[in-house]
C-alpha cells in the first residue's frame, strides 16, 4: 500500500494521533494536503515551535513558542469542526509531562471527531506512555516515477531534451536520495553547465554518497576490483556470472525472481570481502557496506529504529549490494547478550528482511567462525546460497601470485618463477601472498633494486600463515563444508593444513 493510500485510511479511520519520522518536511506536508483534498477539502492546519500555527488567517501566529496552547486550539473548534493539524519538530516536547498528558487526553476525544493530529518529525523518538496511543506511519523515499516526474520538471525549465538511456541513468543515479538534494544537485548541474550533461551523473553519485555517509550507518563503497582480480574460487565466480542479468527487465518478462544474497562463510583472508567488491563492480550496481555495530545505540529503541532506517534505505537505493562484513561478530551470542533484548530485537528484525525481501537488495555476508552463527541466518530462504571458502590449492595461489604481480609488475612478471612460488606457500591464503609480496618489495627496494623470486621465497620464509596457528578452528571448517552444508567456492576440493 502506498504513503498516500495509508495515510488516507488512517484519516478516514480516526486515528487520532500520526507520527511521520522523515527530513522531507516539504514533501510530507505536500502528502497530507492531498489528502485533505480527498477527503472533501478538509482544512489544514501547520505549526511549527517559531511562527505558530500559519496558513490559516484565523489563527496565525497561534501557538508561538508555546507547544501546549498549540494543542489546545482542538478544543478551541467546535467538535465538528473538521481538521488535520500538522506538528513541525514536535517531537521534541514530547517527553515534556503536561504536553504529554494533554496528547493522551486528546487521543480520548478526538476519537469521536473528524480531527487527526499529525507529527512530523526528522527521527523516531516516543516516550513509552505515548506508545499507545501513537501511529507511526513510514514515509518512504521517491520513487522512479516521482525522480523521472522532478528531472522532467527541471528539464523544462531549461527546454532540454534527454535521451532516454541517459535518463534512466539519471534515476538509477538518483534513486535513495531526497526531493530535496536531487533538486539541489540537479541544479547544481544546470548553474555548471546550462543544461544536465552525462557526467553529472558522477556529481549524483557524490551527492549520494555524502547523504548515506551523514546516515551514519551505511557506508557508499566504491567498488573497482574485478572478478579477474580473484584468483581460484571457479565454483562461486561460475555461480555469480550465472547471476549476472538477474536484475535487467528481462530476467522480470521471464519469471526470474530477484537473487536474494549469498553467505561466504571461510578462513581469514581467502577473498570473501574481494568478491563483495567484484560482485557490484561486475553486476554494476552501488555497493553499500553496513556495520552491524553502528545499528546499535544507546537510547531505549534507538537500534530497531536504526535498523528499519537500514532497510529504509537499502531498499530505495535497490537494486544494489548490501555488504555486510563478519556478521558472525555481530551477532554471536545473541541469546546470552545482558542488553535487555535489543540485539535479539535487531537480529529478528534484520533476519525477518532477509527472510521476506521482495526488493532487489542482494546481501553479500562474509563470515569466518561458523559456530558463532545463530542456525536462523542458516536456514534456506535467508540467501540463495553458502558457499565455503576455504585456503587456495596449489593452482589457486599460482593464479592469485599471477594476479598480484600483473598489477605490481606487469611487463615483468614471466621473470618470476609462480609455479615454484606457488608449490613453496602450502597453507598460505590469498591475503598472507600479498603480505609476502610486499615483503619482498620492502627487502628489494632497501637494496635499490627490483625485487625477485628469491626475495619472495626469503619473504614467505619469514611468514607463519593462520593456516598453523588456528589449526584446530581450520579443520573444523573444511569438515563443516565437506558434510555437505556449504557449496565449495573452488573447483578442486583442496585440505586446508599440508598435514592432514
């Protein structure tokens, strides 16, 4: 159902007292004056802390600086007398008792009156003796159909005419961000150029990243690598490339539901966050990187409004990748946590998303103890598939020696020996390879001169891989996966320890 169609049955409803936590001020208040057209021109009311009440002539100025005599202009009105009232920022008088007590008793007598209270808010903060009588009611970003309405608009005032491919890269460009800074960005572009050019696309893109960095939750990752860049792991790159047009219209047309994520569950340094980065750079979409412990707050509440704000906006930037790195620290534990229920609350709220999603928001989770993850996140429907990544195979490392040494020497690199590199580093993964080769660098460039196949050797010498020092926790992985409960990333089963 949408904003528009909720609220209006809400109204219709009688709900006395609607709470909208949103930061477009503007456009929300646009909203409800629709509404109040639909519902037979019922007047509107609007109050903010320093002007009073304004657009009505009767009343201007009413209600300045004094939130509880705002409340009080209900009673005011004969009961009859229809009425919306909208409460700019009133959330901030909330926890204030006598406002808080005339909010209850209002919810009591507007019940029976065509009067609906409506407070616009830029957070969700209610107290717990208002959690009653409070309807919250989500108010979503633009959609497509909104941005392509605003860009058209925009465009006119410019007489300029766009293709359409470079329109539909406009919204896809704009898609997560408000009214507002797609108007301001937009004319932003226009004041540059006198007209909206194909490389303001990338001015988009930074506005977008500055709105999800001031979130404070989600991160806008810029995405480069490639899926060359991963060396091994033929099965998941097999998979992925499989999966390559599964977000296009014509996946849509055949019946194609939307990929649902992936779980890369495996040892330290084997690539899991590298294939996050190649997954968006190849399926060229917007990689979002979450970290679960910035869901967390201090307020009572806080948290799940933090996450359902997550979702929020992955959901509006979709399609996308929402990357979330070592989810199994996260939610380790859950059961036993002394937080009075709040990281069980996120963790049902995250994993029943996972679980429902429609959006095109495909979850890239990487782990690497198994043990530490609830067997919820586990269960089939959370992701389409697990994959285990386990320590490279002798052809693997040969491969990711190849790739590191393309892009540090690449017009030198048959002068080094990778086979005799690869067979020297058992149990190395792909992250103690590239330490080893910067090790070698450091020894060749102290020297002044080109590091060499010698140098490496020396460097991987010096290298005790995990692969020894966790031991135990790496058998229980490799024997974890070859029950059958995770598919192999790579081709060629490959035992983690040279000793076993």
């Amino acid at each position: 159902m949408s904003f528009a169609k909720e609220l209006e049955l809400l109204l219709r409803a009688c709900y006395p007292l609607i709470y909208i936590p949103t930061l477009e001020e503007e456009r929300v208040e646009q909203a409800i004056a629709n509404c109040c057209q639909n519902l037979g021109d019922r007047p509107l009311y609007i109050w903010d802390f320093v002007d009073g009440y304004q657009n009505n002539p009767n009343y201007i100025g009413f209600g300045k600086r004094n939130p509880l005599q705002a409340l009080e202009l209900l009673e005011k009105l004969p009961p009859s007398a229809p009425g919306i009232f909208s409460l700019r920022d009133f959330h901030r008088f909330l926890e204030d008792i006598s406002v808080s007590r005339k909010l209850r008793n209002l919810a009591r007598t507007l019940k029976s009156q065509p009067k609906n209270i409506i407070i616009i808010s830029p957070e969700l903060n209610i107290p717990s003796e208002l959690t009653e009588v409070l309807t919250v009611l989500e108010f979503p970003l633009p959609t497509t159909t909104e941005i392509n309405t605003e860009i058209q608009r925009l465009l006119a005032t410019t007489r300029q005419t766009l293709n359409q491919e470079l329109l539909n890269e406009l919204v896809r460009s704009a898609q997560g961000l408000s009214l507002e800074r797609i108007r301001r960005v937009l004319s932003l572009c226009i004041a540059t150029h006198g007209a909206i050019e194909p490389a303001d696309v990338e001015l988009i893109l930074a506005e977008k990243r500055q709105s999800i960095r001031q979130t404070q939750i989600l991160d806008f990752y810029p995405a480069t690598e490639e899926i060359s860049d991963i060396g091994g792991l033929d099965n998941l790159k097999d998979w992925l490339l499989r999966r390559g047009g599964s977000f296009s219209e014509q996946a849509r047309n055949y019946g194609l539901p939307h990929p649902r994520g992936l779980l890369l569950v495996g040892i330290q340094g084997t690539g899991k966050s590298l294939t996050a980065k190649a997954i968006a750079h190849h399926w060229h979409l917007p990689l979002l990187r979450l970290d679960v412990g910035r869901l967390f707050a201090g307020l009572v509440g806080e948290s799940e409004s933090r996450t359902r704000q997550m979702i929020n906006l992955a959901e509006a930037l979709a399609p996308c990748i929402l990357w979330i790195d070592e989810i199994d620290k996260a939610f380790a534990g859950i059961d036993g946590k002394g937080d009075g229920g709040t990281t069980s609350r996120v963790f049902g709220t995250f994993i029943t998303w996972l679980g429902e999603k429609k959006s095109p928001v495909f979850v890239v989770a990487t782990a690497n103890n198994i043990r530490a993850l609830p067997p919820e996140m586990l269960r089939k429907g959370r992701f389409d598939e697990i994959f285990f990544v386990g320590l490279p195979n002798q052809k693997e490392r040969e491969a990711i020696f190849e790739v590191h040494l393309n892009r540090l020497r690449p017009h030198k690199v048959r002068e080094y020996d990778i086979k005799r590199l690869a067979y020297e580093t058992p149990d190395f993964s792909g992250a103690e390879i590239e330490q080893s080769l910067i090790e070698a660098m450091h020894l060749g460039f102290s020297q002044n001169r080109d590091f060499t196949t010698e140098d490496i050797l020396a460097a991987v010498s010096q290298i005790i891989p995990l692969a020894r020092t966790a031991q135990e926790e790496i058998q229980f992985l490799q024997q974890w996966a070859n029950s059958g409960k995770a598919r192999l990333a790579s081709k060629v089963d490959n035992l983690p320890l040279s000793s076993i």
